[in-house]
C-alpha cells in the first residue's frame, strides 16, 4: 500500500511575492546602505573620465552612410560618461540610479580625473568590473543572510562573522565565473552572426537585421533563462555551473510566474530610473531619490530571492516525496 501523499502548498504568487519583498526589505532597511552609497559616490563623487581618448575616437567616426550622428553622440559622452559607473555591473551588479551619463547639474563640483589610453581604460574596466562584482557578492550575501536568519526555525541566531566572509568570497568567485561565462555566451553568438549578417546584408538589408534581431533574441532568453543563477548561487552551496542549470529548471518549471516577476522587476526598474533622473533638480533633494531607487530595487531583489528559494524548496520537497514513493514501489 502506498503512502498517502501529502498535498503541495500553493506557492505565494507573484504580487504576494514581490509584497513580501518591500515587507522584509522596510524591516531590515539597513539592506539598501550598499546601493545607495555606490549611488551617493556616483553623484557627488570623483569621476573617471576618459574625454581626449573619446573625443579622438569621434573624429575618426564616418559623417556619410551612418544612420545617426556618431560624432556628436561621442561628443556628448565624452564629457558627460563616468567610467566609474564600471562598479554597477550590468544585469548582476548593485542597482544605481546614476549608471549612465552623469547630471548636468550636482549640488557640488566634482573631482575630474581624466585618462587617455586604451591601456588605461581597459585596466580600469577590468579593475572596477571585479570591485563591482565584490560589492554585488557582499549585497547579495547580506540579503540571503537575511532570508536564511528569518527562516531558521529556531531563534535565528546571527552568522558568524568568518562564516559570513568565507560564503561572501565564494560568491564573489561564483559571480565572476557566471559573468565570464556569460561574455563567452555572448562573444560566441556575436561574431559568427556578425559574419553571417555582413555576408547577408550583400543580398538583403532586411535580412541581414533579421539575422541581428534573432541573435539579440537569443542573447535575450539566456539572460531570462539564467536570470536566477546569482539567487541559486548565494542562497545554495553548489557551484556556479550547477546554479545556471537549476535556474534554466525553475524558470521552465515556472515559466508564466517567471516571466511575470522578471517582467514586472524589469518594467519598475526602468519606469522608476525614467521617473527619478526626470525629476532631477540638480539640487541636494536629488539625495532622496537616490534613497527610494535604492530602497525600490533592493525589495524587487529581494523579491527575486523569494521567488527561487520558495520555488527550490518546492522542488525539492516534490523530489524527497517521489524518491520516497519510489523507495515503497521497490
């Protein structure tokens, strides 16, 4: 006789988990000190400029057969682009507000530090690329300490300190594995299309864009189908590799309620940096917009971890249930 197997819970859905996540992010509000400090240096802070090297790569930009102005769009960031905006790592970084060109206008005048060579700039990508991810690894470490401590079923007992630091440093290597292999995606998928799209725009333009837009397609899925790999990492020992594999699971096993929660955190995030940088006054009130993004972004990660460690323990108690069953079929 077969034991009789336990109904599932229903799994929250995605407005009560993105509601869960404001809710744990207003009580533990020390999360977004990381976010809204990087932002605060991005404002006021130094800038790392590299306008002579820009400004000499505009002038060797065509006029004629371009559909936009090159020249002048170079011009512009040349003196408006902050290379220390490298910190915020796109896709799997710390969510700033300031991660693009930088305000005309600022309550104070910053320091100017300006570069030239392509040596330099390099160095400085790969440099503040790597900080940037340490700082993820440390945000991202301090929300899952959070999620665990709130869970724990006893009094939650705070992590020790070592333990703390060695689970941080493994993220970090993690999330360096994860962005390298994703350049490796990317590179792998560019070049050849970007000689099939060249060989195809000699018999058709519109093709040759079709080629390109299936391409950006494709690039776009990987990036939903491992959108939970930076979650699966810190919240679960296995290795970064084993991570990727079991986001591409969940977000198949859930794909409506995933797309929903990636597209709604996608949406706000976007509406919300249009919003704010709109509202920009130049003035010292620009602070407080810069502590409701952080605070914003902080729940919507918040909410993403929710979503993966309700979804894995799900998972994982189907899993023991059918290994159990199994086990009395034997």
């Amino acid at each position: 006789m077969l034991p009789k197997q336990e109904k599932q819970p229903t799994l929250p859905g995605v407005f009560s988990t993105l509601a869960a996540g404001f809710e744990m992010t207003t009580r533990y509000l020390w999360l977004m000190i990381i976010p809204a400090l990087l932002d605060l240096f991005l404002w006021i802070g130094p800038r790392l400029s590299f306008r002579p090297l820009i400004e000499s790569l505009a002038t060797q930009m065509p006029v004629q057969g371009m559909p936009v102005d090159m020249g002048a769009m170079l011009d512009l960031y040349a003196t408006r682009l902050n290379h220390f905006t490298y910190l915020s790592v796109s896709l799997v970084g710390v969510p700033t507000l300031m991660n693009e060109l930088t305000p005309e206008k600022v309550p104070v005048q910053p320091l100017v530090i300006e570069r030239a060579g392509y040596g330099e700039w390099f160095g400085y990508l790969l440099l503040f690329t790597v900080a940037g991810l340490l700082l993820a690894a440390i945000y991202y470490s301090l929300i899952a300490y959070t999620l665990r401590r709130v869970g724990a079923s006893a009094a939650g007992a705070p992590m020790p300190p070592l333990r703390l630091l060695r689970r941080t440093t493994r993220t970090w290597g993690r999330l360096l594995g994860l962005t390298a292999m994703f350049l490796a995606f990317v590179l792998v998928i560019t070049f050849p299309v970007a000689l099939l799209a060249g060989f195809v725009s000699l018999l058709s333009q519109t093709l040759a864009t079709l080629v390109l837009m299936g391409a950006l397609v494709l690039i776009i899925w990987l990036v939903m189908f491992f959108s939970y790999t930076p979650q699966g990492m810190t919240l679960n020992p296995s290795g970064f590799m084993t991570a990727m594999i079991e986001s591409v699971r969940l977000f198949r096993a859930n794909l409506p309620a995933s797309l929903g929660l990636l597209f709604i955190v996608t949406l706000v995030r976007r509406l919300l940096e249009l919003v704010l940088l709109t509202a920009d006054s130049g003035t010292w009130v620009t602070g407080i917009n810069l502590l409701a993004h952080a605070y914003i972004c902080t729940a919507l990660i918040m909410a993403l971890f929710i979503f993966y460690r309700d979804r894995y323990t799900a998972f994982l108690q189907e899993a023991q249930t059918q290994t159990g069953v199994d086990q009395v079929k034997q």
